[in-house]
C-alpha cells in the first residue's frame, strides 16, 4: 500500500507539471501513456509493449509489466486524456470494495494476543535496595467483543528488608458498539494482595456501560460509569460493601510505533459515603523492534485510599518496562 501511495503522488505530480508546460489541447508525445488500474492508482510512463500485457517504463520505478486483468484503462496523455484518465481512476476506485474484516475466532479459546513485561532497578552502597515489576497481559478482540487480563506485580527491599510486596489481577469484558451506536456495556473484576494493607486481600467486580465520546483510528475517550460490590479478607472491615464506579479510558496513537495511553478509576463506597479509592495509571509504549515485538513501556501508577488506616493515602510508582509481545 505505501508503493501505491508514492506512485499515485508521483503520477499526479508529473501529470500537473506536464500541463503546466503545454497548453489546452497540446498533443503530448504518444509514447507518453496514462495506465488507470483497476483498484483506481494511476501509472504515467512510456508505452512499451501492448499485448498480453501492458509494459511501461515509469520515470522512478523503471520497467513495470502489468497484467491485463489490473488495468482498467491505457490512454495517450493528452490535456483533454489527462482529464479522462482521473475520471477513469475515480470510476474504478469507487468500485472497488473495502476489504473484508478478518473473520471472528470461532472458540473463545482462539484469538488471544499476549504480552510479557519486566523491569528492574537496584542499588548499593551506603543502603540496598532491589525493586522488580512484572506484568502480564492477555487481549482477545472480535467485531463483538474486546476481552482484557492484566497481571501486575511489584517487590521491593530496602536494606534487607521487604519495603513494598503487593499484586493486582484484572479482567474486563466489553461489549462493542454496532451500527453506529456509542455505548459500550461491560463487565469487569479484580483480585488484590497487598502485604502491608490493613487487609491480605481485596476482591471486587462491577457491571456498568461506556460511552465512545471520540472513536477513531487514533484516539480512544471512553468515560465509565458502573455498580459493584467489593470485600476485603483478613483484615478489619470484612464485610461486603456496594461500590459504583466511574472511570474513564484514553489512548492516542502517536504513529505506528508509539502511542500514549492512561486510565482513572474511581470506587466509592455507597454504604459508607464518601468513602473512596482511587487507581490512577499513565504510561507511553514504542516499538523496538517489530520483527522480535519489543517494546519499551514508561508508566506512572498512584493508588489513593481515603481511609488507609495507618498508612498513607497515595501510594505512587513509576517503572520503565521492556515488553515482550506474542
């Protein structure tokens, strides 16, 4: 496709200088020849063979030999043909279909995307400290439905001594606007370890609907709203507590190799207003290598409670990953 993108701009930047140089109506030498396609790109060359085939010379891609099935239209390239040729080039690209989206996995099991991420820091000297973070992911999408998993884990020591040792796993499932529609339904849950919470673990799920604010190649703005429940094990408040949530999605790709992509979630405790968390995540990715499907991943996270029981209310981390996919 971008070989086609350069000829076309080629074409068309070669035909406008030719009619700059000769008046209305000024015959053009006849071996200089406009080869419409069937898919609507247009070659401007010198004719060298009609028969079987259709071969010119182009200026920049040299000899091309084309066959009869892709040509949809050969013309002398006179001013009044110049014209005939575009209209000729729109006619065969109105006609030609988009191609078909690739088909649905027909088992839920099949058509999974995975991704592998890890990284590490340390230091030594006056005090010792080791830091890891590692993260896991799995993304399955069809024309229906876009199905997340995410694990994150971080550790941390300081002078021999465990500073930081905690867990999050995460799953969604959206169900995707069709027909032009906007709105987004989805169903998400999480498990949390945290080793120095008041709790030993964290279980929550919620029910809500998004809404595409902005949906297009690049950019993605999804708001949430929803409703769930949540309980904490092993600590003091065990009981099971009504949440709703709002949240909200961006990511915007840069160019093919990088993009920006964060996240806010909000919980508040109905049952105990206006008791609140927060889960607050930023981040940037670019490609390193897209044969091997490397990736550099740099990302802030901040975990605010408003009632951390001893503890402080943000918890903040910034970590630079390099990512593997599969």
């Amino acid at each position: 496709m971008h070989t086609l993108a350069i000829i076309v701009g080629l074409t068309f930047s070669a035909a406008a200088q030719g009619q700059a140089a000769a008046p209305a109506g000024h015959t053009l030498p006849a071996s200089q020849t406009v080869v419409t396609l069937t898919n609507g790109d247009v070659l401007r060359g010198e004719l060298v063979s009609r028969g079987e085939t259709v071969v010119i010379e182009h200026p920049v891609l040299g000899r091309l030999t084309l066959a009869l099935s892709d040509v949809a239209d050969v013309r002398t390239m006179t001013a009044a043909n110049a014209g005939k040729a575009t209209a000729a080039a729109q006619a065969a690209a109105a006609k030609v279909p988009p191609p078909p989206a690739p088909p649905d996995p027909v088992s839920f099991w099949k058509g999974w995307n995975g991704s592998i991420a890890l990284g590490a820091n340390g230091a030594s000297g006056n005090s010792e400290s080791q830091s890891i973070r590692a993260e896991a992911g799995l993304l399955r999408e069809t024309s229906k439905t876009k199905t997340a998993v995410g694990l994150v884990y971080s550790h941390a020591t300081s002078d021999g001594s465990t500073s930081n040792d905690n867990a999050r796993l995460d799953a969604r499932n959206d169900w995707l606007p069709q027909d032009g529609a906007a709105l987004r339904p989805f169903i998400q849950a999480a498990a949390e370890y945290d080793r120095f919470q008041d709790w030993d673990y964290r279980l929550s799920a919620a029910v809500g609907v998004g809404y595409e604010l902005i949906k297009d190649d690049k950019t993605l703005l999804l708001p949430r709203v929803g409703l769930g429940l949540a309980r904490e094990v092993g600590g003091t408040d065990n009981r099971l507590h009504v949440e709703g949530l709002l949240g909200v999605d961006f990511t915007y790709e840069i160019d093919e190799r990088s993009k920006f992509f964060s996240s806010a979630d909000s919980f508040w405790v109905l049952d105990s207003f206006p008791d609140y968390r927060l889960l607050l995540r930023a981040g940037y990715e670019v490609v390193i290598d897209p044969s091997s499907k490397l990736s550099l991943k740099l990302g802030v996270e901040d975990k605010y409670d408003s009632t951390p029981d001893g503890r402080e209310r943000n918890d903040f981390a910034y970590f630079v990953l390099l990512n593997y996919g599969f």
